[in-house]
C-alpha cells in the first residue's frame, strides 16, 4: 500500500466530478497518497469543502463541463492522470460519458 502512494507523491491528476458523491472518496485517497488534485467541476465552488483535507497547494480547482471541448483541454493540461467521475442520474449517460 505505501508503494502505491508513493508512487502517487507530487503527480498532478485531473479529476472531473471531484466534488460528488463517489468523487470526493476519490479525492481523499489521492490527497492522502501525496498526489496533487485538481477539482474540474462546472461550479468548483461545489468542492471547495475538500480543500481542507490537502495541504498548502495541493489542492486545485477549475471550472469545467465534459461537454465542452476547450475547458475539457484546459482542465487536463499537464496531468499526470485523468479520472472521469461525473454522476449522470436522469438524461443521456451514453451522450455524456461516450459522445462528450
């Protein structure tokens, strides 16, 4: 297990849905594991309650909808890895996780 937050330590992951109910679980371990986090959400001010649980800089937020190419791009810009963690639960999952 401490392999595996070292290996963690310092990298940038992108994830989108950061905020939500599966996502911020998500957060935590990679805050935990040393990683840099950075929050895409359409309002990041929605995930502002996990940036007590990083330290000084590790935590980043940017708004961002998987809908919209550019601040799709924006978003992931220099990461080291991307999670998708967006929850669709009424309208187009396949058009939203498939098609973007």
């Amino acid at each position: 297990r401490r392999k595996k937050a070292r290996a963690m330590n310092d990298k940038l992951v992108t994830i989108f849905g950061g905020g939500g109910f599966v996502g911020r679980y998500v957060v935590q371990a990679l805050l935990r594991g040393g990683a840099r986090v950075r929050i895409a959400e359409r309002d990041p001010r929605h995930a502002w309650f996990l940036k007590p649980l990083g330290g000084l800089g590790q935590t980043q937020f940017v708004a961002a909808d998987v809908t919209l190419p550019e601040t799709v791009r924006r978003a992931v810009a220099g990461a080291d890895a991307v999670t998708n963690m967006v929850g669709v639960l009424a309208g187009d999952f396949e058009g939203l996780h498939v098609a973007g």
